[in-house]
C-alpha cells in the first residue's frame, strides 16, 4: 500500500508506482496523482533531520515516498548530489535572516540561486536527472534503434520554460522543446532559453499568444498517434516529483529558523499553480510543525476568493500583473489539496468516496465554470492555511520600502514575485501581532529576471542601477551569446509537429 500513487479522481483501489506516476505526469481519469499515504515523522526524527544538510534532507525525505525496490538508497543519494550540484549557494537554499535589520521575525527564504536564477529549478534540476535514470535502467541492454525515449513538451510564459531546458539538457534519450509566444517574453527569459548550446534540446518561437502555445501543447499531448511515435512528457506543475522535490526547503528552512528550539513558524508562498505551496503541506502533514501557510496572490486571486466564499470559479480573462509567473486563472495542484479536504470533510475517510466527490466538483468545473464547496470544507482548509490578495501598486510599494529600509551591507532587493509574498507577510504580522512567531516568506525568483517591475519601482532612488545593483555577471553574458531558435509562423499544431519531427531527425533520434 505505501510508497503507491493513487488519482484524485478515482473511485477504484488502483494505485501506480513512483516511476509509472512520474513518466505519465497525470492520471489516464484526468486526476493528478497523490500518495497512497502520508509518510509521518516522528519528534524524535525531526531533532535528527534539523542536524542534515540539505542534500542530506532531501534523501531522508525522499526515501519515504520512494520504494528502495524501485531506486536503491545509493542511486537516490547520487542523483540528489548531482540535482543540487548546479546551485550557486552551499546550502542550496539559503535562509536571509532579518534583511532590513528591522524586523527579527521575517526571513527570506531564497529559492534562487539554480541555474536559471528561479524556484522551478529546485524540482527541475531533479526531475531531469530522474527521466534520465529511468531511460537509462529501461535502455541497459538494448541496441540503439530499440532504446526508449522521451520528448519532452512544454509551453512556457517565462520561468517554467528555462527551468525545464536547463533541467534536461544534455540528458540522455531526453529531447526537450519549448514553445513559447513570438515577443511576448522577457529579453532575459528569452535569451535564457536560447542560447543553450545542447543538441537535445529546441526552443520555438510561436507567432501566436501563450494560449494558443498551450492549446498546441494539449493537443500534441491528446494526439495518441504522435504520442505512440514519440513518447511526448510533461515536465509541468503538476509532475509530483516536482512537488515531492520541493518539501525538503520547507524542513531545511524551518530547521534554520528556529535553532532546534520548537516556535511558531508561518510560511508564506507566492502563489500560482499553488505547487509550492503544495509541497509545504505535505511537509506539515508528515508532522512538521507549521502553524499556518499563508497563499499569497497577485490580482489573479482564484485561492483567495475560494478561502472567503467556498466557490471555486475561473475568471473570464487572466490580469497580467507585474509578477506573471502567478497569472493564472485555475490552480492546478489545488485539485490535490481539495481531494483531502473531501476525504477529511466529507467522505469520512474514505478514499474512494474523495475520489468521486472530485470528480463531480472537476465536471462542474469544466461545465459550468465553477463548483461551490460546504463551508465545512472552508473551516478545515483554513486549519491549515489563510490567505493574502497583494495588488500591483502593493507590489511595486513593497520593493520600494524593502530597498529603502535596507542598507547594511547592501540594499535588499526583491523581485515581484518575492514582493507579493512580502507584502501578504507584513499584513499577517500586524494581524497576528505575536512576537513569538518566526515567518519564512518565500522568495521564488532573482530580481534580475523581471527587470520591468523592478526598475519601475526603484529608478528613482539616487544611486540605482539595474546593471550594477541587480544584474549578475552570468546573467550579462547571455546577450552575447548566440541564439537557437525556430520560428513558427503560425500558431498551428501540425507546422509544430513537423518542426519537431525535423528537429528530433537532426538531433538523431
Ligand atoms: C512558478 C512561479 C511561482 C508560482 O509557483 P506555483 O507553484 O505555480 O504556485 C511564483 N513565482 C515564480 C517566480 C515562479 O516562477
């Protein structure tokens, strides 16, 4: 029973193993897949783990969602070493104590420091080498026009894209290629994805919106022929490897903030696809002792507006806000939190029973655009997590003022996304007016990826300067750097299946 994945939508006891739960991505019911149990950990192992580096932490951690049938300990060991191997930061994800010098009880937690200067590479680093590992043990012994492969295919507004190809260049049997809208990305986003050299992996620029890149992406995944051909993979939020990767910073953090003395400890998660903030509760439902976990939005507030009124409901068009990584307008890892607040609320334990209730909520969803839960389901959610609406005159203030109040040794400086979180962690610190809790507010992306919000809110301080104060050297080479790209001229599925079948025949494969 344990160590299995289930689907939230399921009524059946099927369950799936950790590597046929990783390479199918979602559930054939549509559901996404949830472990058949929640590892629990004791007090006693907590006080152990609080002495483990992060790699370290990471492997205990993983050991319990990860059958030693199906990656012995010592491979594990080895491709978490290897994960974290490209981060810039010894502790992989430093905890930045007090940045203003003004307040003892905020730390930043800073999730930036992979390769692509994001959160995503956290799990993405890992994922990559996971595909790797499985194609490896499947290919042993084959001759090379027998050997399995994957395509990896994703579409991407920005952080998602660059955190994928930097996660899977360069590993065997895996060919990734990303669509993202002709001009619509950042300089820095765009020049990130292009310019790695790798054969294996393909960029294409799609004349058309991030809609209609995605829309390909969903039919090229419904296309069983191409698929059949190809062995088409997700590598988006929804991937539980993603999620399982991102548990270890919520005990590493915790762990730092509080010296091994038990506190009171609020996390704080700029939110979208609410898959990091997803990974957060697992980490609280294994026994780590979190008080809350606040969602902090942008004006894209879907989560906000369901903890307030209990209905789940799309808006007809997505803001585009200063912190674009969080436009969205349904959170897709929410569905697994919701299956547990059925099963806990309204099924009486009973997984089966969650599963259906789901699967009615999911087709409400999808027919009329919304499904409204029992208030009872609200007051169990909100046990576990509240929630902030942050808008982007917030956002730009909160940057400000964190620059301003920051000088010893260097002016502290957010990006948008890491300022949503801020600004929803001041407004619960002087709601909850409590000294003695400690608030670990996520920081999810290097200020020099979104160059706009950031200059906007400081060039008028004397002194600022984007290239100097903001921009690393790493990050300043890429425009000199030279570009691989392939235009699509048209937002249409089948110029975009051919490009890749041209592509994959160059790289050979
Ligand atoms: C993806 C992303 C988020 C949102 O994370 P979710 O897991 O989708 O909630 C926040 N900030 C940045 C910079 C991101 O790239």
């Amino acid at each position: 029973m344990s160590k299995t994945y289930r689907s939230t939508r399921s009524s059946s006891k099927d369950t799936k193993s950790f590597e046929e739960t990783i390479i199918q991505g979602l559930a054939s019911d549509g559901g996404l897949f949830i472990p058949s149990e929640i590892p629990q950990v004791s007090e006693e192992t907590l006080k152990q783990w609080s002495q483990l580096s992060f790699q370290g932490l990471a492997l205990e951690i993983m050991k319990l969602y990860i059958s030693s049938e199906e990656i012995p300990e010592a491979d594990l060991k080895v491709l978490i070493e290897r994960s974290y191997s490209t981060f810039r930061s010894k502790d992989v994800t430093p905890l930045a104590k007090d940045v203003t010098g003004k307040n003892e009880h905020l730390h930043i937690l800073e999730l930036f420091h992979g390769p692509t200067y994001a959160f995503k590479d956290v799990a993405l680093q890992f994922v990559g080498n996971l595909f790797e590992y499985f194609l490896q043990r499947a290919n042993k012994d084959l001759p090379q026009e027998q050997r399995k492969r994957i395509t990896v295919v994703g579409a991407t507004s920005g952080d998602t894209g660059s955190a994928a190809i930097y996660g899977m260049r360069g590993k065997k049997d895996v060919s990734v290629f990303i669509l993202y809208p002709t001009g619509r990305i950042s300089p820095i986003q765009e020049e990130q994805m292009t310019t790695v050299p790798d054969q294996n992996v393909q960029t294409l620029s799609v004349k058309g919106t991030f809609d209609n890149c995605q829309d390909i992406v969903k039919a090229i995944f419904g296309d069983v022929e191409f698929n059949k051909k190809h062995n088409v993979g997700a590598v988006n939020s929804i991937n539980w490897a993603r999620i399982l990767a991102q548990m270890t910073y919520y005990f590493y953090a915790y762990f730092q903030a509080t010296n091994g003395s038990p506190s009171k400890v609020k996390f704080v998660v700029p939110s979208g696809n609410f898959g990091d903030i997803l990974a957060g509760y697992y980490a609280k439902k294994m026994g780590l002792p979190v008080e809350r976990l606040i969602i902090a939005t942008n004006e894209n507030d879907i989560l906000d507006r369901f903890l307030k009124s209990g209905v789940y409901e799309r808006s007809d068009d997505v803001a585009a806000t200063l912190s674009p990584a969080m436009d969205i307008l349904i959170s897709s890892n929410f569905e697994r939190l919701l299956w547990y607040l059925a099963r806990d609320v309204l099924a009486s334990n009973d997984d089966q029973k969650a599963g259906e209730i789901l699967n009615q909520w999911f087709t409400q969803l999808k027919t009329k655009g919304k499904f409204e839960v029992d208030s009872a389901v609200v007051k169990h959610a909100l046990v576990d997590f509240d929630s902030e609406r942050v808008s982007n005159a917030e956002t730009t203030s909160t940057i400000k003022e964190t620059y301003a109040n920051s000088q010893n040794p260097q002016h502290y400086i957010l990006d948008p996304h890491t300022a949503v979180g801020v600004c929803a962690t001041k407004r619960q610190m002087a709601k909850d007016n409590d000294k003695s809790i400690q608030y670990i507010s996520l920081s999810t992306a290097h200020p020099a990826k979104f160059a706009e919000a950031v200059n906007e809110a400081l060039s008028s301080f004397e002194g600022y300067s984007f290239e100097k104060d903001v921009l690393p050297d790493e990050l300043k080479v890429l425009s000199t750097l030279e570009k691989k790209l392939k235009f699509v001229e048209k937002a249409d599925v089948e110029l975009v299946k051919s490009a890749i079948e041209e592509e994959l025949a160059k790289m050979g494969l």
